[in-house]
C-alpha cells in the first residue's frame, strides 16, 4: 500500500501523506516512503518546489506508537527537508500534533485553514518533543512555545501563526488554497538557482541546530521512551484514559 500520493502541477510536486486511517501518524514505512519521494524530488529539473499535505483530516498525528521510526531516521527526514534545494511548502486542512509539528517547522512556508488545530502532546505521554525542537526552536517564539511544549495544550490557526508555526492561516470560511495560490506563484516565477541559495541562508540556523543538538536529543527520545513513565502514557493514550499521574 502507497502511503505518500504524488501529483503534479506546473512545476509544483505535491506529496500526501496518506494513512487516513492512522492519522498520517509517523511509521517507519512512512517516513521511508516520504524521504524516498523527497529524493526523487529533489533530483528532478522539473520540480521547482515541494507541497505537503495530506488526507482526511489529521495532517500528522505524531509518531505511530505501534510502529515508531528509528529517531535516526526521524533526525534524517526533517534534515532532507530543511536540505532539499526546492522549497517545500506545508498545506495544512487539519490536526497536526506531537510530531506533525516537525514536519510543518522543517517546511520553509507553512499554511494553514481555520479548521487547523495544534498541539505539542508530547509531555501528557511522558516524553519530550526532542528531536522535533531541532527545526522547531529556532523557528518560534520562545515564550509562547514554553506554554505549548509545557502544557500540550491545543491552539489553533491564528495562534500557530502569531508564534511562527504557520506563514499565513486562512480565515473563517477561507480556502487554504487561496492562501497559497500567490505563494505558488511566486515560486513558479523564481529561478531554481535564486531559490536553493536563498533557501541555504534560511535555514542556516536550523541546520546548526540539527549540527549540534541531533545525537544528544536522537539519545533523549530513545531513553524517555523506553521509560516507565512513558510506557504509561502510551498505554493510557491506546485504552482511551488517563494516565496514573493526572491529578
């Protein structure tokens, strides 16, 4: 079964993540499949810039706990993403969470609809959001991402996009892609050349964390997640009920 569909539009290449019925959650076969058409992307004259998006309305539920990825292999992907020499551009029509939020902060551009929703959920499963502060850090704003990371509370659009998670979020009513169309067209109308380097000096910073940090929060997802304390909220978060330390 394919788990990333792939169409095309006048240069632009959109990959879905499509595993509605897990909530497009992070598996170690979608996070092959979604680095493999990364690749070919990226080799590919044709492609001026990369949209993520995805079916039914979840754009990523986090990691899968049934069948997580390696955290190396997480730490690869949102490094191909900030390294890739096109933009790609997150197209968001739903729930992002836990480790979702990588994924849109490895973007260069983000949108989002008003029916979007946002949570760092981490922390209520007894883990910490690691490797994904590798491209989210330097991306928000600091204050408003402590209540967030702290609290896993959900916040929405708007929200997302006053503290950096989003470029631009829809109105009410608003179709994400009428958000979008002249972000596309601006693309469409640069040369690929102007593109790659101006993305090199964007990501800078990213990379320098993904450089420095990514082996010690790679070794602190994979010891909080073989801890008792997580293996507690997992188990809560898969029968539907809190967890022992809810007060």
């Amino acid at each position: 079964m394919t788990l990333i569909g792939r169409t095309r539009a006048r240069g632009i290449e959109t990959l879905s993540l499509d595993s509605a019925d897990t909530r497009n959650a992070l598996s170690a076969a979608l996070v092959g499949e979604l680095a493999d058409a990364l690749t070919d992307c990226g080799k590919d004259g044709d492609v001026r810039a990369v949209v993520l998006t995805h079916t039914g309305n979840t754009f990523c539920a986090g990691a899968d706990l049934r069948d997580p990825p390696h955290p190396d292999a997480l730490v690869g992907l949102l490094r191909q993403i900030v390294e890739l020499s096109k933009p790609v551009v997150a197209r968001v029509t739903g729930h992002v969470r836990a480790g979702g939020l990588g994924l849109l902060a490895a973007c260069d551009i983000a949108a989002g609809s008003a029916e979007s929703s946002f949570a760092f959920t981490e922390v209520r499963i007894g883990v910490a959001p690691a490797v994904i502060s590798l491209p989210v850090i330097p991306r928000t704003d600091p204050r408003a991402l402590a209540r967030y990371y702290l609290t896993g509370e959900r916040f929405d659009a708007a929200e997302a996009a006053r503290i950096g998670l989003l470029t631009a979020a829809g109105g009410a009513g608003e179709d994400v892609d009428t958000v979008l169309a002249p972000i596309l067209d601006g693309l469409r109308r640069s040369s690929p050349q102007g593109l790659a380097e101006t993305k090199r000096l964007l990501t800078a910073r990213v990379l320098e964390a993904l450089d420095r940090d990514a082996a010690d929060l790679t070794a602190l997802s994979a010891r909080l997640f073989s801890s008792a304390q997580a293996r507690e909220g997992m188990t809560a978060f898969l029968e539907r009920r809190d967890p022992s330390w809810v007060m």
